[in-house]
C-alpha cells in the first residue's frame, strides 16, 4: 500500500438524515463509483481526512483507498465543503481501471525561478498564468505534479503548454485541439517603474507668486 492512502467504513443508511448524524459523530458521508462494480456507500474520519485533505496528494494522485479491509485504488472526483466552517461535507472517488487512461488536473511546480534571468531583474514580473494542467495518462504513470524549469527564462520570454516537459507516458489532451489551445504557462514581463514626479525647472518658481498673492489677498481681508 502507497502512503497516499484512507480508511473507511461501509455504511447501509443514506439520505439527508444518515448524512446529518454521520457528520454530527465527526464522520464523512462518502461514495466509491465506477469500475465496472456498484456504487457503494461510506464513511470516513473527518479528523484523519481533513488532515489528509491539506496534501497535494489527496487531489491529483491515486489513492489507497481502505474499506472494511479491502484496498481499492480511487481518485478524488469531487469534495464538498461547508461554505464558512472547515468541515468537508461529502466526497465522491472513482476506482481506477490500471489499464485505461485517466485524465487528472495536476499543479505545476515552478522550480529555479530566483535563478533566472528574469528572477534576478528587479525590473521584471514573472506571471504564473496556470497554476496546474489536465493530462491524460494510465493509472502507474500518474505524476504527482509537472515541475516548470524557470532557470533560462528571460524578459520577453514566454513558455507554453507544448514547452512544457512531461513525464513518459503523459499527455496534455489540449494540445490536439489546434495551435490555439497551445497557451501561456509563464509570461516575463516588464515591471512598471514609477518615477517621481519632480517639478520642471521654473514651476517652483511660478507657485511661488500664487502662493505670495495668496496672503496678500487674506491679509487685504483681515483688514476690512
């Protein structure tokens, strides 16, 4: 068993009800679907999994998934949380066929950026543009992320969904759809320099007339 792994328990009572107590007794409602075996019902710890939910690994890698003993290989297809507590309310996981691909949103990990061109110039803005990518891949080929090498790039330099170095066996299914779909990953920019604004030669001169008629005028008034 991997270390990206949950346990759970099989549960026989659904609805809002059952989901209600479940969540009250610090438990997660839950289903396992797919893979050519019914849907089934379960309940997870909401301690362990709310522990677990802060890893990367829980949203874009194939998980242990433990029920009643048996070990399943599932992905994370949805999760729902409570809209102000931190408290997840339902999660849904799908088993995994090791013989078919699979198609999973994994975060980009930019690596050597302070090292770059770009990085070390004060004067530049290195904008990430996508945080993470859709790819296509079996089950055993599954990356946990896609590092972003940054240490060439320069002013003026843009790396694009086709530049990107993928693991064997990944694709990136948006790139068959045409060059347009080929977009931005990491743009170098230029910074904007704010200069400050400093008084041309002659109009400290001109304020300072305004500024003496000025006082004449309420001197002029103080007297009436």
């Amino acid at each position: 068993m991997s270390d990206n792994k949950l346990s759970a328990k099989g549960r026989g009572d659904e609805g809002k009800g059952a989901s209600r107590r479940l969540r009250h007794a610090g438990q997660i409602p839950a289903i396992v679907y797919g893979g050519g075996s019914d849907p089934q019902s379960i309940q997870l710890e909401h301690e362990k999994t709310w522990v677990a939910s802060q890893k990367e690994w829980f949203y874009s890698s194939i998980i242990d998934l433990d029920v009643d003993g048996k070990v399943e290989k599932v992905l994370l297809r949805d999760m729902q949380r409570h809209p102000y507590k931190q408290l997840i309310m339902h999660l849904d996981f799908q088993r995994v066929n090791q013989n078919e691909a699979i198609r999973m949103s994994v975060p980009l990990h930019f690596v050597n950026g302070d090292e770059s061109p770009a990085g070390k110039a004060a004067d530049v803005v290195v904008m990430h543009e996508l945080t993470e990518v859709a790819i296509s891949c079996l089950p055993g080929d599954l990356p946990l992320n896609i590092e972003v090498d940054l240490s060439a790039l320069k002013l003026g330099d843009t790396i694009h969904l086709s530049q990107l170095n993928l693991p064997k066996g990944v694709e990136i299914p948006q790139l068959k759809l045409g060059p347009d779909h080929d977009v931005a990953v990491v743009v170098a920019r230029q910074g904007r320099v704010e200069a400050e604004e400093t008084p041309a030669e002659g109009e400290e001169a001109a304020e300072a007339p305004k500024a003496a008629e000025g006082e004449a005028k309420d001197d002029a008034e103080g007297e009436e």
